[in-house]
C-alpha cells in the first residue's frame, strides 16, 4: 500500500524539509546576495582566481533559485497533505541537489583540486557534506524508506 497522506510521514523527513531545508537554503541566499566573495571563495579559491563582481548576477539568480525553494518548502509543503506533491518537489529538487555535486566536481576537477587531501575542509567538504546529505535524504523519501505502508518498510508475512 502507498503512502498517499503527509500524516504517514516520518518526523524526520518532515522536520528536514519543513525547518531544516528551508534554513539551509535562507542561509544560501543571504550567502549569495551579502557575501559573494565568501561563496566565490567556496567554489574557486582566490588563490586560484580572483573574484570578478561583475559576475554577482549569477549569485544573485542563485540566491532567487534558492529562495524560490525556500518559499515552495515552507508554504507549499505546509499547504499539501498529498504525498506526491511532496515527492514531486523532492524530485524537482534532488535534480538540483545532482547539478550542485555535479558542478561541485567539475570545479574541483578543472581546478586539479580532486584529492582528498587538497579538498579544504570547511568549504569543499561543507558543499558536498550539505549538499550529499540532501541527496541521501530526499533519495530515500523518494524511495519510501522509512515510510508507514510504504516500500522501504518490510511486511510481515502472514
């Protein structure tokens, strides 16, 4: 039997998408739109290229992407007792989650920075560390683990 209630939710996916998420991503946009060379420096060190202003639109995009998502998690998901309007955002979402870890690994990559030991640890790891425990988490939503009824729980047999 399907999941079709938010009710047959676990606490924890609906503590990381309704607070968690949300935070996260509020963080992001003040990050984007206040301190752009914190977040340039996240991705391109400056040691390996200074940051250019006239690129802040992007983080300014970003940070309207993030905001977007913010506002999806806190009212749509707070709206919507249907599961599937859930794991459709969940689904939507984890597309980006993939671009990010993506991108992430390109710029590492192009940077000749893909070794563990020449990966900083508050910036690189801080990206894929947030970014990976999100795709881990929507993943197993997605997949019902955990769920009441869903098939990530195991029947008993009769």
């Amino acid at each position: 039997m399907a999941v079709t209630s938010t009710k047959d939710i676990p606490i924890f996916y609906k503590f990381y998408f309704l607070w968690s998420d949300p935070l996260i991503c509020l963080w992001a946009v003040y990050m984007d739109f206040f301190t752009p060379s914190v977040v340039v420096n996240a991705f391109i060190p400056s040691s390996i290229a200074p940051r250019n202003p006239q690129f802040d639109f992007l983080l300014q995009q970003l940070g309207g992407a993030l905001l977007m998502l913010a506002i999806l998690d806190v009212v749509l998901l707070r709206y919507s007792k249907d599961v599937m309007i859930w794991k459709i955002l969940q689904a939507a979402t984890l597309t980006y989650d993939l671009a990010m870890l993506y991108s992430t690994y390109d710029a590492l990559k192009s940077q000749g920075r893909l070794s563990f030991a020449s990966m900083r640890p508050a910036e690189d790891w801080g990206n894929v560390g947030i970014t990976g425990l999100a795709v881990v988490v929507r993943s197993a939503f997605l997949l019902d683990v955990g769920m009441k009824g869903g098939k990530g729980r195991r029947e008993k047999a009769i």
